[in-house]
C-alpha cells in the first residue's frame, strides 16, 4: 500500500507483541543472506572504526522503495565495520553497519551530518531516510534542514542491510500473528505459550551466544563509530520511538560528543519489562477511546458508528468462532484483526481505515483488515516477511534481563484486561517470547547524560506507542532534557505542525532550545 513519508514516520510503531519499545512497518528492506550488508550501488569497503567511510553512489536504493530520487537529492552508500562485541574489540569479529548519506543540491553553510533512526527495533533507518528526504510537503523533512545536513540514515546491526537477523519462518510469523490476543482457556494458552517456546529455541539454535550482541548497547557503541565515520566531530541525531532509547543511550556513554539530539516519542528507560509493557496497554487503551470519540462525532467518515469499541469487540469475538475468509486465503481470526487495530492508531489518518475495515469485515470482506495488519507486520503480498520481528524479537530480548514467568504472564493477563478491556491481556501475552530467549542478556544503561548540553525530548499527547507520561520520565532521568509537547493523536510528532518543526529546526540548526514547557497544538 503506498504511504507517504509521513505515514511511515507516524506508523513507527510499538512493538506489542515483544516489548516497550516500537518496530515499524516499512517497507521491505534489501533482501539478504545474513551473511552482511546489502546496500545497493556500494562497492567500497566496510570502513573501520575510527576511520572515514568511503562513499559510494546508490540510486538504486531510492528507486527500488519509491521508483525514483527526490528531486535535487543524490544518493550515497557506505558501511562501517563494528566489532561484534564492544566488550571484546579485538576479537576480529565484526557486523557491518550499513548508511545512505543523502545530499541536497542546494546544501549551504553545512553544519554537519543529521543521524536518523525510526525505532522498532527492526526498522530500516536507511528506508525512513530515503523517505524524508522528499520534502515536507510529502511528510519529509523541511529544505531548513536538508539544506545545512548531510541527512543520513543508517540500519542498526542485525537490521535490514546491516548483518541482519533472521531466524523466523513465515509460517512461524503467520502463525504468531493470527493467534489469539487474549487466549482463555488453559489448552488454547499454552498453544501460545509454545509457538513463542518454538520461535525462542529456533533463533537459539541459529545464532547461540551471538544474540546478546544485538543489544542495544552495543549498537549505541557503533554509532559513535558511525559519527566518526561520517567526519563529525560531535553527534547531531534524530531518533524516533525506540530511536530514543538508542540516543539516550548514546548520551550516556558519550556526552562529550553530543551536538543535539531530538528524541520524539519516548521511551521511557527506567520502566521494567511488566511496568513498559502495562503502559503501552493504558497508552493504546486510550488512543482507541480517542478513535470511538471520534467515531461518534463524525459518523460520515466511520461506518461503525455510533458505537465503534462495541463494533471492534464484536468482530474479535466472531472471529475466534468463526473467521471470515481473506481473498487470499488467511482465516481473518481475532489475531488478525488485533493487529489491524494496532496498525490503525499510530495516525489518526488510520482511523477512517480502520472504520471502513471493520465494516467490510461485517459484510464479509476481509481484505481491508489485512491491508492494515500487513503494513504492521511488514508482510510481503507473496507472504513472506522482512526481518522487521526477527530483529524487534532479537534486539528487545538482548536487552531484557527480568522477563516475568509465564505463570505471572498468565496472571497478569487477567488483571490487565480487567483494566484495559481491549489491550490489556493482549500486552501481557506480548511478554512471552523472552521468557524462553536464549543467550546473554545484556541491559542498557539508565543514567544520567551528565556533561550533554540539552536535548529535547518531544512527545505526543496522544501517543499510543510510547505513551507521553515517558517524556517527561526521559528528560527526567537524562538530567539535561527539555519537553517539546504535540497536543496531537499518532506515534511521534516530528515533522507535523508548523508549532514542531519550527521548535526543532532551530534546535538542529542553532541550538536554540525550545522554552521550557512549550505546548504545540494539533493543528
């Protein structure tokens, strides 16, 4: 389905099923072995730490995600040689980090190189920037901007092009998306409790020990290799969702090269896994009340109208007895349809979708529902998948080192629904894969970034992902953050209204930082 760069940006989004960070449903990364990168037009070699990446020309990379490169842009490839471990730099083994460095014709008084990542884990940094790199009157980013950066977008290892992670099979992901949300009696829980058993050992089998290298400590560790690699002095980045747990990150383990960082949609490092996963159900909980409120009052742009929460839990429930069929043959069970829920409410353009799907569905159709669970789930229309859950599974488990057991999962499951009808038990299930992960764990820091110079933290009042009560929790705990409000509905703020970009534009270009408790409005 096509999607405008701010679509994309928008739907980087939470990843329910795994964690309290986010994944994103792009589109389809290169295809790969596993065995490295694959950035297309890039013949140089992987540079090495330290050392400056060695550029070479990538039209193709715009061209195979969009049919074509933005107007006055060119288009760069390189890739960066990391050591597997951090901890054991010498070992000679080694991830490449993949990047597109994209140029404006029209750049002048270059200030630097802009680092993007879109979160996930799993999303490709490299797609998201070829996105934004088409102008804000696409959803990109502003001339402002392009026109004093370099805007470069990079794959954090075991993502798309970058060394990725693959260790489940389509039938494995189908599988984990179509089973049921909230499972209630004891045979049809454990059925769930053993597909995410079988994922778990399947990735173990692959990879052993290797996992806990994903983490995303280790990755924040390359990025500084990347800002060598791409000649700065000192970091200039913008992360979203979980992009902001890898610039927090970053900015504790080096906040003496820190220029400016612009952390939208935040994740909140301080949370443990039960306590993350239990506000992303009270987020979505609430984007969902947003969308039946709107419902209600616009019932010429949703057909399920007027009372759209009953119309969405009566369409789970028919579906756990009897699914109706898709054109291509996938059973639309309450899985499917969760998740097409999800995908819908990270904008509020995925409202009017979700509405009309959902009423389809009623009438027998259930293409629509699938249209949106697809895009989550980066589900390719010959039903294979990208590495988008490989990753998001790998990177979060790496990181998480006090999964709750599964008899405090299934206990929760019945707590949370009683407080969050609709995601609830949903977000309890979501804790299940890094029950059985195997191999090291290995938790980011949670610290102060003592010695940055400020850095804005941006959130979204309506957020479903990362709920805004983390803005503040991050800028808090960073020590030199500063809160940037959107009184809007969606994941992530950046580039929307007029009252954002401008707040951050200064910011990136001038380091002016937004007054203290500046509130933009929706429009």
């Amino acid at each position: 389905m096509p999607r405008t760069p701010r679509l994309v940006l928008a739907a980087l989004v939470a990843a329910v099923v795994t964690t309290a960070g986010c994944t994103l449903p792009v589109f389809a990364p290169e295809d790969s072995d596993g065995s490295g990168p694959t950035v297309a037009g890039s013949k140089a070699p992987a540079a090495v730490p330290g050392t400056l990446a060695q550029w070479a020309p990538c039209p193709e990379v715009p061209q195979k995600l969009v049919g074509r490169a933005a107007q006055g842009m060119t288009y760069d490839c390189a890739s960066v040689a990391v050591p597997r471990d951090w901890n054991a730099p010498r070992s000679g083994q080694t991830y490449d980090v993949a990047m597109v460095r994209i140029r404006s014709a029209n750049q002048r008084d270059r200030i630097g190189s802009l680092l993007i990542n879109p979160g996930g884990p799993g999303a490709s940094g490299i797609d998201t920037a070829v996105y934004l790199s088409f102008g804000q009157a696409l959803g990109g980013l502003p001339t402002e901007v392009t026109d004093r950066f370099d805007i470069v977008g990079f794959d954090p290892r075991g993502i798309g092009r970058s060394s990725p992670v693959t260790c489940i099979g389509a039938r494995d992901q189908d599988a984990t998306f179509a089973a049921s949300p909230d499972p209630r009696s004891d045979a049809d829980f454990q059925e769930v409790v053993a597909l995410n058993k079988k994922v778990a050992e399947g990735c173990g089998r692959k990879y052993g020990d290797q996992l806990g290298t994903f983490s995303t400590e280790q990755a924040a560790r390359d990025m500084d290799a990347l800002r060598a690699a791409v000649g700065d002095a000192k970091m200039t980045y913008l992360g979203f969702s979980y992009g902001t747990l890898l610039g927090a990150t970053y900015a504790q383990l080096f906040p003496d090269k820190v220029r400016a960082l612009v952390l939208d949609g935040a994740v909140n490092p301080r949370q443990d896994f039960v306590a993350g996963s239990e506000a992303q159900a009270k987020g979505f909980e609430r984007a969902f009340t947003n969308f039946t409120t709107w419902c209600k009052a616009t019932p010429g742009k949703c057909p399920i109208a007027p009372d759209a929460r009953e119309a969405v839990t009566d369409a789970l429930a028919k579906a756990e007895a009897s699914p109706v069929r898709g054109s291509d043959g996938r059973d639309a069970t309450s899985g499917w349809i969760f998740v097409a829920v999800i995908s819908s409410l990270y904008t509020e353009s995925g409202w009017q979708q979700l509405a009309e799907a959902v009423d389809d569905l009623q009438a027998g159709d259930a293409d629509g529902i699938f249209d949106l669970a697809d895009q989550y789930a980066d589900r390719r229309p010959d039903g294979s998948y990208s590495n988008l859950f490989d990753a998001n599974l790998t990177v979060n488990c790496a990181d998480t080192a006090d999964a709750p057991s599964v008899e405090r999962i299934r206990q929760l499951q019945g707590e949370w629904r009683a407080k969050y009808p609709l995601f609830g038990a949903a977000l309890a299930m979501g804790m299940l894969p890094c029950v059985y992960w195997p191999g090291n764990r290995d938790p980011y820091p949670v610290g102060a970034a003592t010695g940055a110079p400020p850095i804005v933290v941006v959130g979204t009042t309506g957020d479903p992902a990362t709920p805004y009560e983390n803005t503040a929790e991050l800028a808090r705990m960073l020590g030199t953050g500063r809160v940037l409000t959107w009184e809007g509905e969606g994941h992530t703020a950046y580039p929307s209204t007029k009252c954002i970009v401008e707040a951050v534009d200064r910011y990136l270009i001038d380091l002016t930082v937004p007054k203290e408790g500046l509130r933009c409005p929706a429009k």
